[in-house]
C-alpha cells in the first residue's frame, strides 16, 4: 500500500492504494479470525464534536475485532472543551494517549487542522458540510462487493448535495475508476458546490445536474440517496421547504433498472420509504456494516505507522484570511494560511477560494 499518513480526503489516492486497502478488506471479511489479534494493545481515540451512531461505533468496533481498544467522547461537554480549551491542546494531549485519532466536527477543515498537532495518524470522519472520507471507504467496499468491480457506471447522487459531505467524498474518489458518469439531482437551493463541480471539470468527470427525479431513475446503475442536512442550514424555514423534496417508494423502484443500487450512508429522515427495505436492490444496511470492515483494513495500516512530531505552521508576514463562517479557522483563531494576503490561493484547511 502506498504510504498515506492522515486520512483528510480522497482527492489524492491512487488505484493501487485502493486495491491494497480493498484486498486486505475482502481478506477480513473472509477470515475475521486471523485479525484477532493483529492490533494487540494499540488505542484508537476517537473526537466526535457531532453526533454519530455509524461511523463512531464502527470505527470502536472495528480497533476491537483487530485486538485493540478505543477511547474518546461523544459530546465535547464533557471534556475541556468545554471549558475553552483550544482544538490544538486537545488534539495533542489526545494524541499522546493513543495510537490514531478520528475526529469529527461541524467545522470544515477540522481534521486537516488537527493534522498539525497530532503526533499520531488523523482520520477525517466528517468536517462540517465539507468531506468524509471513511464513508466514501464503505461505499466504494459495497460497490465492489456487489457489482464485483468499480467503474462502468451512472451513478445518481441525490439530495442535499450542497452540505451533505458523503457526496463531496464519493465524487473525488470515483475519479480513479475508469467511465463513471454522475446524475445529480437536488433541488436547484441544494446544488453541489462549485468548488466540487470545478474539480470533477477539472479531472474531466462526467456529470449532468437535474432536479427531476422521477426522470433520472430508469438510467442509473446506483442511486445514492442522502438526507437534508437540517443542522447545516442558516434559515430553518428553507429547510423545511426543501425537506421531503424526494422519497423513494416502491412504486418509483418499478421504473428502476433491475439491478440498480439503492444506497444511502444513514442516517435516513424520510427520503427513503421503509417499504423499500425489502427490495433486494435496497443495499444500506450491508452497506453500513462493510463501513467496519474497510476501517478494519484502514486502521491496521494507521495503528502501525511510527509517531512523528507534528509540524504546526508558522505563517511569515501577513496571510489571507478565510472568509467561509463554516471553516475551522473561524473558531480556532491561531490557525493560519501560507497564502500571503492578495494573493489567489484556497484554505488550506476548508478548501473553499480567498475572496
Ligand atoms: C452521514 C454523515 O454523518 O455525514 N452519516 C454517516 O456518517 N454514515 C450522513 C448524514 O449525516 O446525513
């Protein structure tokens, strides 16, 4: 496998990193036991400043069945945190107790801040409305797992494509699969963001973008449902105007290709009906549990990976500010940039451009 230290985004993997993390993945699933023991006395600690059922137990789930053990906390209040106390001091007491850390926040840029004061592997999972990477992880193993390869295929992402971060996520790391073509559709409020629509042009992806459901369905070979993500909205009363905008029912699974996917990272609040639990096309139950797996494979890797003394940045004269109220930056003050000020340039933490 090639060496990756964090795990923050996709944007940077190759298919051989993919192929030696899946096959290791297939390997656990086959024969669970031989991993028993392959993580003895390694420590997880896991940071999640957001709620989380999924992706916090399995990540505990997944340090347990390899022999190792996780601590961490589910809600900051009953931490220092609480008390004041900086993302970079509890990152790195944090770190100096454990063996990898996963952290997720409603702040975009998070775990990359968090990066530069751990001395120990960082997992992103999930910053705010930006990237969640070990979800895109799960998705991809499903994929595999039930069409047998990945590529060749239209995918329709669907929902809230603005702030739903497991979107931004798939998108960057479908780019390495050979002819995957997007259909993406959500109301015109919830778009997918420019910045990702630059980088899937920029790497030449495929995409329409449509707000017609009902339309797109008989195409695709995936649909990816995701929620509206009520905590992301600034004005509750957009919120509930867009949500319950689509619902899957079985009627609509009618004009879908027999053998189309429905997956969906979880939670769901109505945009899948429950009587479409029992099509067999209906895959996110399994596609939750193989999201253990792949973070089995993913943290036996991490947990072997030497501590280095993490690097903060040092900014020389004065350097752009980052100007999204969603970005890390934005709470976390002492956090710089390397962009000088006027300069063109991207946070390097949240990814969105200086204005
Ligand atoms: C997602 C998340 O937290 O981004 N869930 C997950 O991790 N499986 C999706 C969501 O919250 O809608």
């Amino acid at each position: 496998m090639d060496q990756m230290r964090n795990l923050i985004g996709l944007g940077d993997i190759s298919l051989q990193w993919w192929e030696a993390l899946y096959s290791r993945c297939c390997d656990i699933i086959a024969k669970p036991d031989d991993y028993i023991d392959s993580c003895k006395g390694k420590i997880l600690a896991s940071m999640f400043f957001e709620p989380s059922t999924r992706t916090s137990f399995s990540f505990q789930a997944a340090a347990q069945r390899l022999g190792g053990s996780a601590f961490g906390f589910a809600d900051p209040l009953g931490t220092s945190v609480s008390k004041g106390e900086t993302l970079a001091d509890t990152v790195r007491i944090v770190s100096s107790y454990a063996d990898t850390v996963v952290i997720r926040s409603p702040m975009e840029g998070a775990s990359a801040a968090a990066v530069l004061y751990s001395d120990v592997p960082v997992i992103n999972a999930g910053d705010g409305g930006h990237f969640h990477p070990t979800q895109t992880l799960a998705d991809l193993t499903t994929i595999a797992q039930k069409r047998g390869r990945i590529g060749d295929l239209c995918i329709g992402l669907c929902g809230d494509l603005k702030y739903g971060r497991t979107v931004h996520s798939i998108v960057e790391a479908l780019s390495i699969f050979p002819n995957v073509r997007f259909c993406l559709i959500s109301p015109n409020e919830l778009r997918m963001p420019e910045y990702v629509l630059d980088k899937m042009r920029m790497r030449g992806q495929e995409f329409t973008e449509t707000a017609l459901f009902a339309e797109s369905l008989p195409e695709l070979d995936i649909l990816y449902m995701t929620r509206i993500q009520r905590e992301r909205f600034e004005d509750v009363s957009e919120y509930l105007r867009l949500k319950g905008v689509y619902v899957l029912t079985n009627k609509d699974m009618q004009h879908a290709k027999h053998d189309m996917l429905v997956m969906h990272p979880l939670p769901r609040h109505g945009e899948i009906d429950p009587e479409v639990d029992s099509d067999p096309r209906a895959i996110y139950f399994e596609q939750a549990r193989y999201g253990m797996y792949i973070r089995m494979a993913l943290l036996l890797d991490f947990f072997h990976l030497p501590k280095l003394t993490p690097n903060p940045i040092v900014a020389f004269g004065d350097t752009q500010k980052c100007q999204n109220p969603a970005c890390i930056t934005q709470t976390e003050s002492y956090l710089v940039q390397t962009t000088p000020v006027g300069a063109a340039g991207k946070c390097r933490y949240c990814d969105k451009d200086f204005v």
